[in-house]
C-alpha cells in the first residue's frame, strides 16, 4: 500500500470544522475535528478512485504552508 503525504487546513466555521486539502481541491466538514478529518478522507477517497496518482498533474506539491489575511475589496 502506497500513502500520499497531503497538507490539510482545518478551521472551525460556526458550528462545524471545515477540512480542505491544500493539494487538491478537495474538502469537507463535520461537527468535530476528528469528523472533518474522517470525511475528508472519504472524500479523498472518492477523488483519487480514477485519478492515477503517480502521473497526475491535480496532484500540487505544499511544501510550507502559511495562513495570510487578506483584505478583499468588493462592491
């Protein structure tokens, strides 16, 4: 069995946390962390089911992350 080393942000919005995955865009929530972290796994799951992993181009290397605030303008 191979594993694929893949960076998630988890932050909690409202009453759920939210898990993405940083090198695909993949991601999903639940009512505790462990239930974000569970369900984006499933998600993942589902995602790389007819990707080859090996040779795929969705596959984004994050080598180190950083959470920058960001002032967006908008009308």
């Amino acid at each position: 069995m191979n594993f694929l080393k893949l960076k998630v942000a988890l932050w909690k919005e409202g009453e759920y946390y939210v898990s993405q995955c940083l090198n695909v865009n993949v991601a999903s929530f639940g009512k505790t962390k462990k239930e974000a972290l569970a369900n984006l796994d499933e998600a993942l799951e589902l995602y790389f089911e007819d990707v080859n992993v090996v040779n795929s181009p969705n596959l984004g290397e994050v080598k180190s992350p950083e959470l920058v605030n960001l002032n967006f303008r908008y009308a």
